[in-house]
C-alpha cells in the first residue's frame, strides 16, 4: 500500500502580538470527529497523536501534522482530511473545548492515567517551573514588540522610496497572469483557510514551507526588502481569488501575524510566496515547478533610500539583535518546560495510555469505514 502524504503547519506561533492562534482552521465545526487531547506537560499527548498520525498514514490516508510553534519536536494535533477526523492537543496557551460535545467533539483526558500523589508531592516544582515558563514567554514577546517597532522604522525609509505606480502595475499583471483565464465560481462560498507555515521557534525560524507545496505546478516569488509592498500583494492575491470563488490556504508571517506571507490555491495548482530572508525557504528546491520571481526591489529609488543608508543598517542589526533575543527566551522557556515534564511523566502509566491509544484508532478506523461507505 502507498503511504499518504505528509503536509505540516503552525496552528499557533509566538509572534510580535504575542501568543496568535488560527487553530479555529485546524478543521472545520462540521467534521467527523473532533477529540481534544487534555493533561498536563510529559504526559504523552503529542506521542498519542503522532502514533496514530504515522499508523493512518501506512494505511494510505494523507495527514496533516500541525506543529509546536514553542517545541520543535512536539505537535498540537494531527489531521485525517480524508474522513474528517482531528485530535488537537486542548490544552494552554491554545485552551480548545468542545464546541459541539458529543455530536462531534470530545475530550480525551490522559489525566486520568497519572498518580496523583507523585505529582502532589512535587506541587511546588510544577507552580514555580509553570510561572517560569509563563514568565519567559512574556519577555520573549516583549523582545518581538521591540522588534516590531524597529521593523516599522525600517520598512518606512524603504517605503519612502518605493514607487507604488509601478508595484500596482506589476500586481495588476501579475493578477491578470494567474486569474485571466479563470471563470469566477459563485455556486458556492469558498473556504480560506489561515494558519502559519513558519514559526519562531526555540531553534529559531523554521518553516514547512515545502510540504505545502507537493501539489503545486506553478510558484510566484515576489521579492524585495520590507516596505516594497510584498505583503500588500501576496493580500491582493487571496482577495481576488476569494473573490472569484477559489478556495484558499493563506499562511500568515510568523513575526506579524495579520501579514501574509504564503497563498495556495490548489484549483490552480499555484501559489504566490512572499520571499523572507529569516525563513529561509529556496523554491529551487521544488521540483517539477515553474517558477515565476518578481522583485519589487527593481522600483525602489535608490538615490533616496541611500540618504538612509546608515539609518537602515542600524535598524537591520538592531532588528537582528530583538529577534534573537526573543528565541533565546522561547528556548529557555522549551528548557524550563522540559524540567516541568520531568515530574510528570515518572507519575504517568504509560502502558495504560498506550491502551487507550489503541482504542482510539480502532474507533478512528471505524470512522473512516463509515465515511467510505
């Protein structure tokens, strides 16, 4: 049997607003089956997702695995498209509770399998690591509001020299390349679906850029320093094709999470891709891509931007300097968060866990065979 494929995203990410969640897009109200994994930090969530991610994928079913944006090797939950299945880790800071109970969400509470008493008698350990997490986070934001700041200042010299009659003329093409054939689908709302591609990360700014892309033929890469209006295009695109009644996955920058940074449409097979430098992905790598580079760079005056040729250089390093100051409190934050888990998982019967993980995908299996019925 062919394996399903892997596509991977950030239902949450720690951004220059703090704490930002589109996990209302993980899937939609109406599916088969929503359970919410609930129970404290080491006890086993994301392991009881990922198994029955991995053990769905070898039967064939594509999987989505929505990724820690604070913890590079964990996951918030885990989805079956193909029957319309999500287990979704419920507990803080992206706090999920059934909203239609019964009918199609519910809880699964792996706090039902620890020993109490172990972890009453490290109650202390827990409360003061718990605090301490929560307190490097708050720093850490605080770094990314700082970051945000300067990011304003330099995005204004750019901006100050950018000629938007020719970035308008450019988009203006641009929409004309990718939707001057298409007929407009009005049958129907279409369905845009937020969430992140990247994250700022303990291990700094990673991205999965490329699993998003497997069913794409045709990229657009729209370059340029910030404030040459990338943004403002990338948005202008998931517009138009909303408008026109195209489904969409739009993925939101990391650091400014009300900013778009990645459009797919997949009717089309096309996506439009904001190059960030901090992010790091190469569309070269793709294969079997046409790709299209547009660099919004070429309209800047340079003779007005070099008056803040100074003024830009301190503002990148200074940038520069926040940004890394803000990961280097997430990851002492993943660090205190490992200690907390050390009290917890001595106090957890795994064996037991592992039962109910079996259960559970018996039940999800039972699930697919009713959808594919």
């Amino acid at each position: 049997m062919i394996k399903g494929k892997v596509r991977k995203f950030f239902p949450g990410g720690n951004t220059c607003r703090g704490f930002y969640s589109y996990y209302d897009y993980i899937i939609k109200p109406d599916a088969t089956r929503i359970l919410v994994i609930k129970g404290g930090p080491g006890v086993g969530k994301s392991t009881f997702m990922r198994k029955i991610g991995e053990e769905m994928r070898e039967r064939g079913y594509d999987i989505e695995y929505h990724c820690c944006s604070s913890d590079n090797g964990s996951i918030d939950g885990v989805v079956i498209p193909d029957i319309g299945v999500a287990l979704i880790d419920g507990t803080a800071p992206h706090v999920v509770d059934p909203k239609n109970p019964g009918a199609v969400d519910e809880i699964i509470h792996l706090g039902d399998f620890w020993n109490e008493d172990l972890l009453r008698a490290n109650k202390e350990n827990v409360l003061n690591s718990n605090r301490r997490v929560g307190r490097l986070f708050q720093i850490a934001y605080c770094q990314l509001a700082e970051a945000k700041v300067i990011k304003d200042e330099m995005e204004s010299y750019v901006t100050e020299s950018q000629n938007f009659a020719l970035v308008n003329r450019a988009t203006a093409d641009l929409l004309q390349g990718i939707f001057g054939r298409v007929t407009p689908q009005y049958e129907q709302e279409p369905r845009d679906r937020h969430l992140f591609a990247s994250a700022i990360s303990p291990e700094g700014v990673v991205n999965h850029i490329g699993t998003l892309l497997q069913d794409i033929t045709q990229i657009y890469v729209i370059k340029g320093m910030p404030g040459t209006g990338r943004s403002t295009l990338v948005k202008k695109i998931a517009g138009e094709a909303h408008a026109l009644g195209l489904d969409t996955e739009v993925y939101h920058c990391a650091f400014e999470p009300e900013e778009i940074d990645l459009v797919v449409i997949p009717s089309l097979q096309a996506a439009v891709l904001k190059n960030v430098a901090e992010v790091g992905f190469d569309p070269g790598v793709l294969s079997n891509v046409k790709v299209t580079r547009i660099d919004l760079d070429e309209f800047v005056n340079r003779r007005v931007l070099d008056v803040y040729s100074v003024e830009l250089m301190s503002a990148k390093e200074r940038f520069a300097a926040a940004l890394n100051r803000a990961i280097r409190y997430i990851s002492d934050a993943k660090l205190t968060h490992d200690y907390m888990e050390s009290f917890y998982i001595p106090a957890m019967d795994f064996d037991a866990i592992e039962q109910k993980r079996r259960e559970t995908l018996k039940r999800i299996l039972q699930y697919a065979e009713e959808v594919e019925v």
